[in-house]
C-alpha cells in the first residue's frame, strides 16, 4: 500500500496497550459506518464511489472536459464548502498553487461564489476580459447565498459577452438530479447539468462530478483517481485493525482528545498541499464539531510557519497534536548549487537536494515538538499524483467516519451551519414571516 501511517513520533504519547483498549470502539464505529447502520446512514453514497460510481456521467465529464478545454482560457467554478474545496485541494495538490501562471494547454481555473468579497469577484472578472470564459456553477442545495450572487454576477457578464444563446455552452451547472432553483434554472435554460447524488453530502462530493469537471479541465487524468481512492477503499474494507490505517488513524485521534489534545494541525512542507488542508479542515470539523464535542481542525504549512506559529506549538498550551503529511519523493528536483567562495557559509549544503533538506527540516521538526510535548501522526505516500490523491481523499473520508462514530457524533450533517445563514437572511431583509420577526430581534441586539 503506497499510503502508510509512521507512528515514530508518537510512540511516546499512545502505547500499545491503549491502542488495544480502544480497539473494540473502533471495530464497533466501523462496522457501523460500513454496515451503514448509524446516524447519517442516508449519507453514504461515497462509500461505494470509487467502484460503484455512474459510468455514463463519467464519460459525459470527460466529453464535456474536453470542451471546455477547446472553448476558453479562464474556467470559473462557482461554489462553496464542499462544493468548491475538493476541486481546488486536487488543482494544488497536482500541480501547485501556480497551476494557473504554468498552464500552457489548459484553461487556468479560477474559484468564485466562496465568500462576498467584492474585491475579489471584482478582480476576477478583471483577469476574465479579454479571455473567454466557461463557468461551472456547483451547489448541491442549489440555494447557497454566496454562489447564487457570484453566478448572477457572471450570468450577466457572459450575456453582455457572448449573448444570451453564446452563453448557453458556457455555462455548466453541478446540483441536484431534480429539485432546487438553480435545477430549474439550467432546465429553463438549457444548460449542461451534472448531477450530485444524493447520499453524497458536500464534503464528501469530490469524486463525483462536483470535483471531477474541474479536475478534469486541468487536465488530471481522473481514471487514475478513482483508481487510487478504489484500492484504498479495498485496504480499508478488508485490513484488520492493527493493519488498517484509517482505524489506527481514528483510534489514535480519539485516544488522544480523551488525554486532553483539543486542537489538531495538519502539517504539509509543501505548499501544494495547503489546499488539501482546506478540504481535510472542512471535513473533519463540520463532521466532529457539534453536541459540544469534536477536535478543532488547524493547518499549518512548514517551514513557513515555523518563523509564526512554531513558537506556539513548541511551548504554547499542551492541548496540541500534529498530523504530518509526507510524500516520499518530490515532484521536483532543486540541488544546492556551488559557490567556490561560500559566501553564505552553505557550503555543507552543495549538492544535496532540497527535497532531502525538506525532508532533514521535517525530522528535526518531529522530534522537537515531540520534545514540546506535541505527538506528531506521520501519514507518508508515494508522490503528489492522481493516485495519492484519491487514496488520500478515500483515507481521510473513511477515518472521518469511524472516528466520528467512535466520539459519539452523527459525521454526516452539519445543523450548525444553518445560524448564520437565519441571520443573514433576517437582516438582509428576505421575504417571509420568520425572517421578518428574526430581524427586529437581532436589529435590537445590534443597536444595543
Ligand atoms: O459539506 C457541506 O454540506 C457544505 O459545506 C456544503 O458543501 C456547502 O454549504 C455548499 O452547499 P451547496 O452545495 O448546497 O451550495
């Protein structure tokens, strides 16, 4: 298996014996989840995915890729959450956060409709003159505020640019297979639509057609993605605990929080990876966070923030531990090149590759903060590849659940999501009576 968990740097913090104790909890929430017996059991579509996904969509995405990859520069993928950051997470994850500078062949991707910042809807459409432009607009509840505004903003741009039958090909719509405003909408219109089943929650969408398009459009071969997120669905369905990488993963996580460890930090040393944190924050802390429970998801990118937040989690509140993503080989190789007069006093460094002085950083980091008193989890994989990707995807979605079950949470909703939006809606004014009444409330709140 490509993808393994070094626990080196945690021996000292979960023994053997705790990791036997534990076990029956963990047997028992995977069972669960892969019985699909417990709360959220409506939401397990993505168990399945990697084997048993609609092969007609399939083909249909990469047809359409394919297009959109002929029909312009710039594709804006219009969503939020879970309907956004898997696709970003895979662009970065392959190709770095210069994918965009770097394209030669295909259209630089761009994310909207994930905040309401004008300033940045503003500058997108800036860096879209000029350039043609496809859109795809993704909300699985087709109703989320921040990406409705975005797409009426671009449905308007495109029409001034293309008219309103230029645009029809431009425009493709990732939702619901029948219900919901923007489904109305891409009917009425005749846009392209793809569908989000609907036992796939948002943040377990990426290997459908919410992550898939955009992926494909940049070029990712996603046959080898599912295949990865395939094989490791197989490792984990069949390997018995001590073996199985995702219950080890979910037996240390909860083992830990019970000891105190509140907060955990995803750690890459790459900075490819810092969008992968984005999705692994979403998912773990919209599927643990609630019933006043739950490990808060953090991310840092090293050694960037060792000169910011490794001071705090060298000696900070003890309340820490690190989840370390490594990958065994770079995607590129940089040596230390020669200076006769050693300047720099870098001499010691000629030669050796900056991979392996990466690497050198993230040892001397693991043992440092072992020393702070911070357990460090090390899940090391081959390369950042199509196939790391979805096992990585696969692992992390399967962890999320047994751990998840094992703290005694339904993984699979999100309530407390819906308390801003009431808010916003109550004082941005929308009609309706319950919004009218929310309103004078909170408008009291304010003014006092
Ligand atoms: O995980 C989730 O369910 C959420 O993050 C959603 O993906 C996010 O709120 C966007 O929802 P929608 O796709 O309905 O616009």
């Amino acid at each position: 298996m490509a993808l393994t968990l070094n626990q080196n740097y945690l021996r000292a913090f979960v023994g053997e014996n705790q990791l036997e104790a534990i076990r029956p909890e963990i047997e028992a929430a995977k069972a669960t989840l892969t019985q699909k017996s417990g709360r959220g059991n409506d939401f397990l579509g993505w168990l399945d995915l990697p084997i048993a996904y609609d092969k007609d969509e399939f083909a249909k995405i990469k047809r359409c890729a394919k297009a959109i990859q002929e029909s312009c520069d710039i594709f804006v993928v219009i969503g939020i959450g879970g309907s956004y950051l898997g696709a970003r997470a895979a662009i970065e994850f392959l190709y770095g956060q210069s994918y965009n500078a770097l394209s030669k062949k295909t259209p630089a991707v761009y994310f909207a409709g994930n905040n309401i910042d004008s300033s940045a809807l503003s500058d997108l459409l800036s860096i879209c003159e000029g350039k043609d432009v496809c859109i795809n607009v993704v909300s699985k509840s087709g109703k989320t505020t921040e990406p409705a505004i975005a797409f009426r903003v671009f449905r308007e741009y495109l029409e001034k640019r293309y008219g309103k039958e230029g645009m029809k090909n431009r425009i493709y719509v990732t939702t619901d297979a029948r219900k919901g405003k923007l489904k109305e909408l891409a009917d009425a219109e005749g846009y392209e639509t793809f569908v989000v089943p609907d036992d796939v929650g948002g943040r377990y969408s990426v290997l459908t057609a919410v992550g898939l398009l955009p992926i494909a459009v940049s070029g990712a071969d996603i046959d080898k993605m599912m295949a990865g997120a395939a094989a490791m669905r197989e490792t984990l369905l069949s390997a018995p605990y001590a073996e199985n990488p995702a219950c080890q993963y979910a037996a240390i996580r909860n083992l830990l929080y019970r000891g105190g460890k509140k907060t955990e930090i995803f750690v890459s040393y790459e900075s490819a990876m810092v969008m992968l944190a984005e999705w692994w924050k979403q998912l773990y802390g919209e599927s643990e966070g609630k019933e006043i429970k739950g490990i808060f998801p953090a991310s840092v990118t090293f050694s960037t923030d060792l000169h910011s937040l490794g001071q705090y989690i060298q000696q900070g509140e003890r309340t820490l531990f690190e989840t370390v993503l490594i990958p065994r080989e770079s995607n590129a190789s940089i040596p230390i090149p020669c200076d006769p007069d050693d300047i720099d006093s870098l001499s010691f460094l000629e030669g050796k590759n900056l991979h392996e002085i990466n690497m050198t950083a993230f040892k001397a980091t693991a043992l440092a903060h072992n020393d702070g008193g911070v357990p460090n989890l090390v899940l090391e994989f081959d390369r950042r590849d199509e196939t790391a990707f979805g096992e990585l995807v696969y692992f992390f979605e399967f962890a999320c659940g047994v751990s998840a079950y094992t703290l005694g949470v339904n993984p699979f909703d999100q309530p407390g999501v819906e308390d801003y939006k009431n808010n916003m809606y109550a004082l941005l004014g929308k009609p309706g009576e319950e919004h009218a009444a929310r309103r004078a409330e909170l408008e009291k709140r304010i003014l006092k």
